[in-house]
C-alpha cells in the first residue's frame, strides 16, 4: 500500500530568511530544483512552474505561504499537467529557526489520493523519497555557496 505521505528533515547552515529565499524564489528553485527555471507567483492560488532539461516542466499551484515559516504548494503528475483533485500532490516546506541555522522539514501527502493503480502510487511515492533526498542535498550545497 502506497504511503499518505513521506517526509525528510535537514539542518541547513544559515538563517531562516536565507533558507525562505531559497525555498520560494524562483531564481533560487530554478538552479537547485530545476535546473532550467522557475516560475512562482508567491501567494495563495498563485501559479508555479519548475523546469528539468532532462523531465520537462511540472505545474503547481501555490497553498499557503506564511513566511517565513510554512511554504505549501500542489503539484501535478505527470508533468506538465495542471494540478487538479486525482493527479496531484501537496508538497510542505516548514522552516524552524534554531540559533543560527534553520530545521527544513518537506511534508508530501496525498499519495493514496492519486488517480491510478495502488502499485503506481507505491512507485510514485517511492521515487519521491529518492527524489526528495537528492533535491534537498543540492539545497544544502546551493544554500552553502550562494548568499540568498
């Protein structure tokens, strides 16, 4: 049975201000989460696109934005489809200050929700796990090198 939602949790060296940037700025997303781009209109309803030369683009649309703490949004599987009830996920960034570092904590739910067999849920809830893992390494090593 495919997973309601998976989870991964980083300390990022630099303060909660910095890791906001770098979670909800397009210039920002479009080099460490894709790496051709990003579009965000950073509000409620708002409309997000983020590009990978190897995938192609994945639409979202933004929850909730509650800065600089909670940063939610929904997108759509398979890409480029524009996210709606069956064919998407809700993906949280919750941001935790601890002296000068920062708890990144990524909350994916709505797995068992999705449109198509049991199996492809597994599958698809698997590879974000690996997916999750590998994107928020480069956020640690983007975070590291460049000032927000």
């Amino acid at each position: 049975m495919a997973p309601e939602k998976i989870e991964r949790e980083v300390m990022v060296d630099a303060p909660i201000e910095r890791v906001w940037a770098v979670v909800t700025e397009a210039e920002h997303l479009g080099t460490w989460f894709g790496d051709a781009g990003a579009e965000i209109d950073l509000r409620p309803g708002g409309a997000m696109m983020m590009t990978w030369q190897k995938h192609g683009t994945v639409r979202a649309v933004v929850e909730r934005v509650e800065p600089p703490h909670l940063f939610a949004y929904r997108w759509a599987r398979p890409m480029g489809a524009v996210p709606a009830e069956g064919n998407s996920t809700l993906v949280e960034f919750i941001l935790a200050a601890e002296g000068g570092r920062t708890r990144l904590r990524v909350v994916e739910s709505g797995f068992r929700g999705l449109s198509i067999p049991e199996q492809e849920q597994t599958e698809y809830a698997e590879g974000n796990v690996r997916g999750w893992k590998s994107e928020l390494d480069e956020m640690l090593a983007y975070v590291a090198r460049v000032a927000a």
